[in-house]
C-alpha cells in the first residue's frame, strides 16, 4: 500500500512539475488566444498588422516565459534568467513552437546555476560577488543555449513532430474519445492540471498554429462529466452530499473549479464509470462535430470555454452540445448507480471520516481526531490552504477558512499556495485535500497537517 501511494505522489509530483511551468503564464497563452481570435484573417476583426504579432508570440514570448518560469521554479531569479537563455537556444535551434524544449531547459538551466551556487558561493571573495554571479550566470546560459541549440532544439523537434503526427493519427482513426478512459479517473486523482497544462496545453498550441483550433483543449477542461455527477447526487444522493451538490454544481460548471467533484466520485468509486462515460461521450461529440478552441481555458468553466471557441454560432454551439452531451451520459450512469445503491448512510461526513480512519489505520497511524481537540490557538501562527497549482481549489478553500476565522475572532492570517512552493515552517497549520496531504507533508513536515475531503461539507 505504501509504495502505491508513494509511486502516486511521484506521478503527481511528475505532474506538478509540468503544470506549474505552465499555469502561472495561462493569461500570456489567454491572450495569445484573444489575439488569434480577433485579428488573423477569419477572425471577429481581421487586421493584418497585429495579427503579424499572433506568431512571434507562439514562437518566442511563450516558450521563454515557460522556461523563465521553470528555471524559477528551481533557482529563484538566478536560475530563471539562466533558463531562460537556454530556452532561446532550444527555440532558435528549432522549426517548431518550443514548449517541450523550454520544459526540458528551463529546470536544466535553474538546476545548473543551482549546481554551481552551492559549489563556489562560499568561496567567493569579498567584493567579487557580484562579478562571480552576472559572469556565472552568463557563461553557464552560454553553455546551455549552445547545448539546446545544437542538440536540444533539433531533438525535441523530431519528438514533437513525432507526437503531433500520432495525435494526428489518433484523430483521424476517430479514436480520440478513448483517452478519457484515462483522462477521467487521472483527474480525480489530482491530475488534472498536470494533463491539462503539462500535456494538452503545448500540444494544442502546436495545433492552433497550424489548424487554428485544437479539439485538445476541451479534453480535460470539459466540465460537462463532473456537472452529470453532480446532478445526479442533487437528485438522487443522501445527506450532506447531496445538499452540497447543488453550491458544488455552480462552483464547478460556472467557477470551473473541477475539484470541487473529486470527493464526491472518490466516496463511491463505482461512479469512475460515470466520469469516463460522460468524458468518452463528450470527446466523441467534440470530434464529431470538429469543435475545438483557439487556447486553453483556464478555469474550466463554461464561461473561459465559451470564450476561447473559434468565431461564429455554430463552433460556439458544437463546443456546447459537447459539453451538454458529457454531461448527460455521466448523469445517466451516475443516476442509475445512485438508484441502486441500497446503502443507508450516505453521508458525506461519515464517509470522508472512515476513508481517513482506515487510511490511517493500514499505515499504522493514529486516526486523527477534531481540530478544536487536537490543535490549539498558541500552535497556530497562520493557516495555508494548498493545493496542487494554489490558484484554484485553494483560493476557494482559503476563502472559506478566512470567513470561519474572522467569524472566530481568530486574528489568524489565512493564504493559498501551491504545494510545490511551500517551506517547512513551524506554527503553520497546511490545510490539503487529502490525496495531497502526503506531498505537503514532505514539503514541510514541521507544520500541523489537516486533510479535508470537500470544501463545502468538510466535517473537520
């Protein structure tokens, strides 16, 4: 059991890792996508002149903010800078957009300065520090934009043209649908960013260049499964879940936080098929019907989705009938589990504490108790909510717990983060959803951990 959960948090962490070199800069891919949208030649407002800017964009500005933000990841400013260098040397040295290219050079750039940091900082002599640093920065970049442009770029642009050609061919064997077998489940297991923005979002741009749309961009993001789920416990669920489901339906169709259903598919696993039919169906209507979007929509929610469609009713339409059709075939399936299902309790509450209690209990653990039992006011000096890219889920989370804590009288100061940007501080109560709560632990194993299964009915 425990090397399962610890190859997960590897797959996550993999994951993460990706994502979070993409989703800080989804308002540069955002606005790449207005732009394509209003100024190319069969946009709303064609204009030559700026829609020449729609390519040196895709080409340069995204990459490198990519790998910017990758070597930032691992080295702060320093290794930032260095990443990005390297990025340009990937980009120059190849005839593709360079997003797999700057994910590669980016960390490799902020690991290397990283690398070199800890050899010599300390033996700087005094008043050379900053001569040492700008020249190591600069002949390490050097190096790494040689590397990238001469081996890097050329490689990672037969490999790109090699998964564009098997997405290609997936696609025109009408096979497409048959990835949300693993789509669906992934993303209750925490994945989604990482497929969405470490995955689909490169390889859809990569689409958009030369198509204009990319049907990749509505594979994770379309909130039509978990809305069906959600309809069908509003209508059919027991107890806390299924008043829940209805604040849950708004947060996760319109706010496009898909989280919020996660918990609610992971109390009755059985309801994986619903995920997936709803996620199969959805995908073969957007193939059908060649719907597709002109840049990632993020949040997923219809509105963002709505947005990004491609000029005119119908693309607008096809992507909705989409959507629509996801959502009924996963209700359907979600229904007719729900109907059948002869279990008295089905409280939410009671769910999330036995799934917590026997977690705790295979892995020799003592089961946790109340948090007004368990934690007091001097231990607590502030309160994080984290979640994978600590934009969504925990923005909502966090704002939940600030109203409880001012309601309190507290005085407790109360943020979001991502889990990969936390640091092990004291006093710190880390608030998770509980299939993250192994990562936050590692991150920083001196703060007080609690794990909530659903933001909106969370016993704890």
């Amino acid at each position: 059991m425990e090397e399962k959960v610890s190859l997960k948090v590897r797959v996550q962490k993999l994951g993460t890792s990706l994502s979070n070199m993409v989703m800080p800069n989804i308002g540069a891919f955002i606005a790449w996508g207005v732009l394509t949208a209003l100024f190319i030649p069969d946009g709303y407002l064609p204009n030559e002149q700026l829609a020449a800017i729609v390519s040196p964009m895709l080409t340069y500005l995204l990459p490198t903010l990519i790998g910017y933000t990758g070597g930032y990841v691992i080295h702060g400013q320093r290794g930032a800078v260095v990443g990005a260098i390297a990025t340009v040397g990937a980009i120059t040295g190849s005839s593709v957009p360079m997003f797999i290219g700057a994910m590669v050079m980016g960390p490799l750039g902020g690991w290397a300065i990283k690398k070199f940091d800890e050899k010599f900082q300390e033996k700087i002599r005094p008043g050379f520090e900053m001569l040492v640093n700008n020249f190591s920065a600069g002949l390490v970049g050097f190096a790494l934009l040689l590397l990238a442009f001469y081996a890097i770029g050329p490689v990672v642009s037969t490999l790109t043209g090699a998964v564009g050609n098997g997405v290609e061919a997936i696609v025109n064997a009408k096979l497409l649908p048959l990835a949300n077998i693993i789509i669906e489940p992934a993303k209750v297991l925490f994945l989604n960013n990482a497929l969405n923005h470490g995955i689909f979002t490169p390889l859809g741009a990569e689409q958009v260049s030369q198509a204009g749309k990319s049907v990749l961009f509505l594979l994770e993001a379309n909130p039509g499964p978990g809305l069906g789920i959600l309809l069908a416990y509003a209508l059919f669920g027991k107890g806390s879940a299924k008043s829940s489901s209805w604040g849950a339906m708004v947060i996760h169709f319109f706010g496009g936080i898909h989280e919020i259903y996660f918990p609610y598919v992971m109390m009755k696993p059985v309801l994986f098929l619903a995920a997936i039919a709803g996620g199969v169906s959805g995908t073969f209507t957007f193939q059908f019907l060649d719907a597709g979007l002109k840049s990632p929509a993020s949040p997923g929610s219809i509105i963002a989705i709505m947005a990004m469609a491609p000029k005119g009713m119908w693309p607008h339409l096809n992507v909705l009938l989409g959507v629509l059709v996801g959502a009924i075939v996963s209700f359907l399936v979600a229904a007719l589990i729900l109907r059948a299902d002869k279990s008295t309790d089905d409280s939410l509450e009671a769910a999330q504490a036995a799934t917590q209690a026997a977690k705790a209990k295979s892995k020799g653990q003592v089961v946790p108790v109340a948090i007004d039992t368990n934690i007091s006011r001097d231990s607590v000096e502030k309160i994080i909510f984290a979640c994978d890219a600590g934009m969504g889920s925990s923005a909502m989370g966090a704002s939940i717990l600030r109203d409880k804590v001012k309601k309190a009288g507290l005085g407790i100061p109360v943020s979001n983060q991502a889990i990969s940007n936390l640091v092990d501080t004291p006093k710190t109560l880390i608030v998770t959803q509980e299939e993250l709560t192994p990562r936050a632990k590692g991150k920083s194993p001196s703060a007080i951990h609690v794990s909530v299964d659903n933001f909106l009915a969370s016993p704890r």
